[in-house]
C-alpha cells in the first residue's frame, strides 16, 4: 500500500494510493464529487489482487490540494490526464489503463 503525491503543471500536490503488482493491468479509481480516494479503502485491496490500482484524490478533495479557484469538469479532466502522464506512464511500460 502505497501512498504518493504529485505536483500537476499549476504547482498543486495531488494525493493518490497505488496498490498491487505493477506487471499487472493498470486500474485508476476516480472518486465523485464529495467523495476521496478513502472512499474505496474496502475496494483497492480486493481490485489490487488482479490490477495495478491507483486511486487518485481530485483536486479540492481528500488530501490533495484545495486552492482558491474556480472549480469545473475541465479542471478535473485536466487533472486526471496529467496524473496518467505524469505518474502512471512513467511506473509501467504497459500504456493501457481503465478507469473507474
């Protein structure tokens, strides 16, 4: 169980979990609005058993980050592909990923 952070390109430490064997499948569990990567505490040791699981807290939630700004879906799609390029494709040779 591994815990991590990451700076995105606006300078914002991002919070996220990896757990499992890195030769197998890549998984990234995305929270909901309300919600953080301690949402799926019961589910990435289970999913860990068949995946390489990376659960991620959003900017503005869990312990990532919560700047003053404005918050909106683009801010959060942004966020979750700097995260695969910036993290999961530098830990795995293997570039597919599916995300829940």
């Amino acid at each position: 169980h591994i815990g991590g952070s990451e700076n995105t390109k606006a300078t914002h430490s991002i919070n996220y979990l990896s757990m499992g064997d890195t030769t197998k499948p890549t998984l990234l569990l995305v929270h909901g609005f309300g919600a953080s990567s301690y949402h799926f505490r019961y589910n990435i040791p289970e999913l860990a058993k068949d995946y390489h699981v990376y659960a991620i807290d959003m900017l503005g939630f869990g312990w990532s980050d919560k700047p003053i700004m404005d918050y909106d879906a683009s801010v959060w799609r942004d966020q979750v592909i700097e995260f695969i390029d910036q993290v999961i494709h530098t830990e795995k040779e293997d570039k597919s990923i599916a995300i829940a």
